[in-house]
C-alpha cells in the first residue's frame, strides 16, 4: 500500500506518526510511506529582491527541518519511505501529488479545530477531504 504523509513539522504531524506506528497492523503489511512537505510561496515582490538561489536555498533548508526528523523517525521504526517536496499552496500540491504518484491512501494529522473555524479559516485537511478522489484519513 502506497501511503502519502503530508507533513508540516507541527505536533499533529507526530501525533499522526505516533498513531501510524502503535497501530502497525492498520495499513497491511509493508506500507510504503511516501512523506511529503510543501513550502509556501514567498511572495513574487520579496522574491525578485533577494534572487532566485536564496529563495531556492530557503525553501530546501525549511523543507529539510521538517523531513528529516519524520525521516529518521520512520527509519528508527524501520519503515520504508520516500522524501518530497514542493512550493505551493499545500492542499493543492497535496492533492496533485497524489494523483501523481498514485497513493492508495492519504494520511494527515489536524488541528482538529472543528467546522465552525474550519469555514472562517479554512483548512489544508478540509480541502483535501473535500476534493481527493483518494481515502483520506485524519488523525486527531
């Protein structure tokens, strides 16, 4: 089973990994976890004042904060996976990623803020849900 992990860095993340791994048998034997982060985009007017190779390098350095830890996580539970990132927005690269890569399953963690601040804020895990023609499962 192909398994998209979008992942932010945040302690939804590891509380998503943390589920993921005490429920080992969840997902069928040897999932293939594919973890995936999305960096927003600087804005155009800042980018063209500080040039393309320092906005190429912060964008690596802040995806690489949040891969490798998860990355070395999966490793110590040894858990075969895959790294990826992109810029964008993040349900919109979520989603064109894993039609892409042909995921079977998405897996994310939520802020669980509930649908009342859901509408008036949106929500990556929201917009995901909303539109993937792939399972989703959300992690609280």
């Amino acid at each position: 089973m192909k398994v998209l992990l979008p992942v932010d860095g945040s302690k939804h993340t590891k509380k998503m990994l943390a589920y993921l791994t005490t429920h080992e048998g969840l997902l069928g034997p040897a999932p293939e976890f594919i973890v995936f982060n999305v960096q927003p985009p600087i804005p155009s007017r800042a980018a063209r004042a500080v040039g393309k190779d320092i906005v190429a390098s912060y964008h690596h350095a802040e995806s690489e904060a949040v891969l490798d830890p998860v990355c070395k996580f999966l490793e110590r539970k040894g858990l075969a996976h895959k790294a990826h990132t992109t810029v964008g927005h993040a349900a919109d690269e979520i989603l064109k990623f894993a039609k892409k890569e042909n995921v079977d399953l998405i897996v994310m963690g939520s802020r669980g803020h509930g649908s009342f601040v859901s509408l008036l804020l949106g929500s990556v895990a929201q917009k995901v849900i909303a539109h993937s023609d792939r399972p989703v499962m959300i992690v609280h």
